[in-house]
C-alpha cells in the first residue's frame, strides 16, 4: 500500500457494522457500515490471510480499464495517494478470469453489482487486489482504517 502504508505501519481500525468470524461463529456488531469510494479497508483474502486495500469503485458504478488506467464513472482514477508512476501503470497481470466464490469475476468494464467492490493497492504494480481477485463482497470485509498512528 507504499505510499500510504508501509510495513508494520499502526493504524486505527473500526470493525464495527462489518462481518466478524471467531472460528465456526460470524457475528457483526451494529448495523452494516457505509463503505465509499477511497476508504482504505481491511478484507479477508481467499487464503484467509487479512489484506488492505483502497475501495475504487461501489455497487452501481461503472468502470473500466484503458490505456492502464482505471476509469469509474466515465472519470479517470486519480488521488493523492498515487504517486504519478502509479496513476499511469499497467494493471497487475490478467484480470480475474477465473474469480472463485464468493468473490467475482473482473472485466476490463462493466457495472458493480449489489454488495461487491473494486479493490485496488495503492502501489498497483506489486498488489495482489481485485485485478487478481475479482470483485470483493462486503461478507469478505472485517473494517475499515480510521487513523494512520505511523507510516
């Protein structure tokens, strides 16, 4: 997530209104968060390992890659959190051809749909995210970061 996160960054994390598991148990605390594009979240990978990732693109938007670019809405994706190099890199690989449940499969376009996002790292040549993935579903996400206590 260089440059908005670097190893063994501290950082404040509020899981409540997000799907927790502890071992066969999945409980929530308080009704479902509100999630909007440039949150930086924490979700559940497919090897259960915790990843963290910048939310691109919510249900209903429209987004597609050009010219290693990522567009959502018909506007180019851009930020502070990108340095130059990043905003013009080419995606990671292939996008997600053969995405497995729940997580969904990834176009070069096309429409979110209802309860999925478009997840991307910050440093989007060396990140494993939606471009490997697929779209990932909110039941996958375990909170979102508050506060950066040290990069």
């Amino acid at each position: 997530m260089l440059p908005s996160l670097k190893n063994h960054s501290i950082v404040l994390v509020s899981k409540v209104g997000y799907p927790q598991n502890l071992g066969s148990w999945q409980f929530q605390i308080g009704p479902s968060a509100e999630l909007i594009r440039k949150d930086l979240i924490i979700f559940e990978g497919k090897k259960d390992e915790m990843l963290v990732k910048r939310i691109i693109a919510v249900s209903g938007d429209v987004y597609h890659f050009q010219k290693n670019r990522v567009f959502v809405n018909q506007k180019l994706e851009t930020g502070d959190y990108l340095g130059r190099e990043e905003q013009t890199s080419p995606p990671n690989g292939i996008l997600s051809m053969e995405a497995e449940a729940p997580y969904y499969r990834l176009y070069r376009a096309g429409k979110i749909p209802h309860g999925y996002y478009l997840l991307l790292g910050d440093n989007r040549k060396n990140s494993t995210d939606s471009r490997t993935l697929g779209l990932v579903p909110k039941s996958k996400i375990r909170g979102k970061i508050l506060f950066v206590l040290r990069k």
